[in-house]
C-alpha cells in the first residue's frame, strides 16, 4: 500500500510488482546483439538470458549427465573405459569439433 501523500497509480504500483528483476552489465555490443536476437524473435532481452540460463549445463550438471551415459553404456554393453581410453575419446572429439570450425 502506498504512503499516503506518495504519487501512486494502478500503472506504477503494478510496474514496480513486476520489476522485481536485476541488472546484469553487459558491453554495449552484446546489450545491442541480444537487443537484435530479442526483436528477431519477438522477445526481449531477458526472456534471451532466461533462455540461455535455462538451456545451459553448469559443469556439475554436464559431469553428472556423463557419469550416467557411462553407467548406462555399462548397463548395457558390460563395457566400462578406462581414464586413459576417456581421455582419448574426448581428445578425439574436441579434434573434431575443431576440424567443423
């Protein structure tokens, strides 16, 4: 409830609720980028970073999502690598992935 006295409306009381967000600093050039990746999509700015936050894996995540591929390749096949043989493995892919760059 406003104070009394205080300079309120239905628009600025309801704007304020809804502004309980935060302020990320960002260069100008990815404000504009993601400015551009929000009209495009006819989104906004926030609802982009709320998607990537969303969509992103943190380490423990991705650790964690690897742990269980291998439990299950192991599950079903009876095949458990070796440190060794994972560490080529993914020394293989990252090769790869920057051979498509």
């Amino acid at each position: 409830m406003p104070f009394r006295g205080s300079r309120s409306n239905l628009y600025t009381d309801t704007y304020t609720c809804a502004m309980a967000d935060s302020m990320i600093r960002v260069p100008s050039e990815v404000r504009d980028r993601l400015a551009e990746l929000a009209k495009d999509r006819g989104s906004s700015i926030g609802a982009i970073v709320g998607e990537y936050a969303r969509s992103t894996p943190t380490e423990q995540e991705m650790a964690a999502k690897a742990a269980e591929a291998r439990q299950i390749l192991y599950e079903l096949s009876g095949y458990r690598a070796s440190e060794e043989e994972e560490r080529a493995s993914l020394a293989e892919l990252e090769r790869r992935i920057q051979s498509l760059r």
